[in-house]
C-alpha cells in the first residue's frame, strides 16, 4: 500500500507540471506555431530521456513506439496547442478535464480494465468540481484574456476533444504493452518518434523555426524538459503500476495546477465558486486512491490434542 501511495504522488506530479505549462505556453511561446511549439517540446525531451535509457526499440517496439509516439507527442501536442489557440484556456481545460472519465471508458474497450465504481464517482466528482472552477471563468487556468465562454468555437472545441481522445486512446495501449520495455526507454522513444514525424511538418507549414529569446528559450525549456521529459516519464510509470482509472483521476490535477497560478500570477479570478470547485476536485482524487487488499481470512489454529490422549498412547 505504501508502494502505492508513493507512486500516486510521484504521478501527480506529471499534471500539475501540465497545469503549470498552460501558463507558460501562454504566457512566453508563440501561439501561431504549433508545429514547431510541439517539436520543439517533443523532440529535445525524447533525445534526453533516449540519452538517459541508452536502449533502442527492439522487434514489435519499432512500431509500437513509431504509433504510441504518434498518438501521444505529434497528434495531441498539435491538438492541444490548437485548443489552446482557439479556445479560452477555461473552455480548453474544461473539455480535457473530461479525459478521467473517457480514460476509465476507453480503458475497459480497449483492455478490458473494468472501472470500479469508486472509479466512476470519482470521475463524475471530479469533473463536476472542474465545471464549477473553470465555467464562466474566462481566463482561467493561466491565461488572463479575459474572453468569456461566448468565444467559444466549434473547430476549438473539436480540437480540445480531439486531444482528450487522442491521449486516452494512447495512454491506455501505451499501459496494455508493457512488456519488453522500461518507462523510461518507452517514453523516450515515443517523443523522439513523435518529434522526428513533427520536424519535416513544422518546415514545411510554418518556415523557419521561432526566434529564441531568453525568456522564449527559458520557457521552451520548461515545456520540454519539466512538462514533457519529467512528466511523461512518471505519467507512464504511473500507469505501469496503478490502475488506469487512478491515474485518469490525477490528471484532474492539471486545470486545477493552471487555475491556481493564473490566480497568482495573473490575477484571475479565485472566489468562492473557485474554491468549491477546488474541493471537489480533490474529493474525486480521494476517491480513486489505490485501497490496500481485504486481508486473507484466517483459519483458526487447529485444537490441540488432548494431554490425556497423548499420555494414552
């Protein structure tokens, strides 16, 4: 149990560092480059965690990263920077909070992981307390634009929800294939992949890479190094050793993470609503905490035998 509790905390980890990200994406990187803001993340994190492993992807990895790094770094960090472009970080955080729950279901279609019902409550908590901190809060979790949910586009909403199903689908195969590869070296591969696919795009779409100024080189470093190579390495740890509907949940730490530093250092909104919302959210973790095993059932000692029995024989 404590083994567990460890790794809950070690992977919270990973969506607070998101949390912190929408507010330095925001707030430092370009916002009419996605392509080159998702290479320039994905692929200087893969070539250190790859540095770090020193293994190369062997017989079914070779595909398997090629896909899960498809899925997971090129596909759903454009999305995600898309999303953020369209949308009101609010809208955006609010559509991916919704990924515990899409999470728990994909997880059960695709491998056959059956949500337990603590699960399930959690979920539903824990979005409801998302809705509550971030709806009709325009600006919230980091942004500071103050564009309400009038703003609100149709191409912005489908490239949030299509993010949010994009990463559960990949979180949840990148948890079924476990074997033959460590965390860290699987992670690695999967952004290299991602970012090598990423690079050729980039050029061709967007020109040149971004000028890089001190506080653009320091937040591309950030992105990359915090809340790409430490995060994702201990998100996919995380999912090696807890279930995926508890690692689901911990991701609603990550508006949470954006809500409190656009609060303090961009002076949105946090009242009693906030707060509220807040508080829900934290219940819905409680709730999908790993519960220790029902203790095995002891079987009450044999009687002994009677001393005059043995003085008998």
């Amino acid at each position: 149990m404590e083994a567990n509790v460890r790794w809950v905390l070690l992977t919270a980890l990973a969506p607070l560092a998101w949390g912190a990200n929408y507010y330095v994406t925001h707030a430092y990187l370009p916002a009419d480059r996605p392509l080159w803001g998702a290479a320039l993340r994905a692929l200087p994190a893969g070539l250190l965690l790859l540095a770090l492993a020193r293994r190369r992807p062997r017989g079914v990895w070779w595909w398997r990263s090629a896909l899960l790094g498809l899925l997971n770094t090129a596909v759903f960090f454009v999305l995600l920077y898309l999303a953020s472009q369209l949308l009101p970080t609010s809208a955006a955080a609010t559509v991916m909070a919704a990924s515990p729950l899409t999470m728990l279901l994909t997880a059960w279609a695709l491998a056959g992981q059956r949500p337990r019902r603590a699960h399930l409550v959690g979920a539903a908590v824990g979005l409801a307390g998302v809705a509550l901190t971030l709806l009709g809060t325009g600006g919230a979790a980091g942004t500071g634009t103050g564009t309400g949910a009038g703003a609100v586009g149709a191409a912005g909403l489908a490239a949030s929800a299509a993010a949010m199903l994009v990463s559960c689908v990949g979180y949840v195969l990148a948890a079924r294939w476990r074997e033959g590869a460590d965390p860290l070296a699987a992670t690695s591969w999967q952004l290299t992949f991602g970012g090598v696919l990423l690079l050729p795009a980039a050029a061709a779409v967007e020109g040149p890479p971004p000028p890089l100024d001190a506080p653009t080189a320091l937040a591309f470093g950030y992105t990359a190094l915090v809340a790409t190579a430490l995060a994702f390495a201990l998100w996919f740890a995380g999912l090696r050793h807890l279930p995926a509907g508890t690692v689901g949940l911990l991701g609603l730490l990550n508006p949470l993470a954006g809500v409190l530093l656009g609060a303090t250092l961009a002076g949105d909104a946090l009242g009693a609503r906030q707060l509220c919302g807040l508080s829900l959210v934290l219940t819905g973790v409680l709730l999908a905490r790993p519960r220790p095993p029902a203790p095995a059932p002891t079987r009450a000692p044999a009687p002994e035998p009677d001393s005059r029995c043995r003085t008998r024989s």
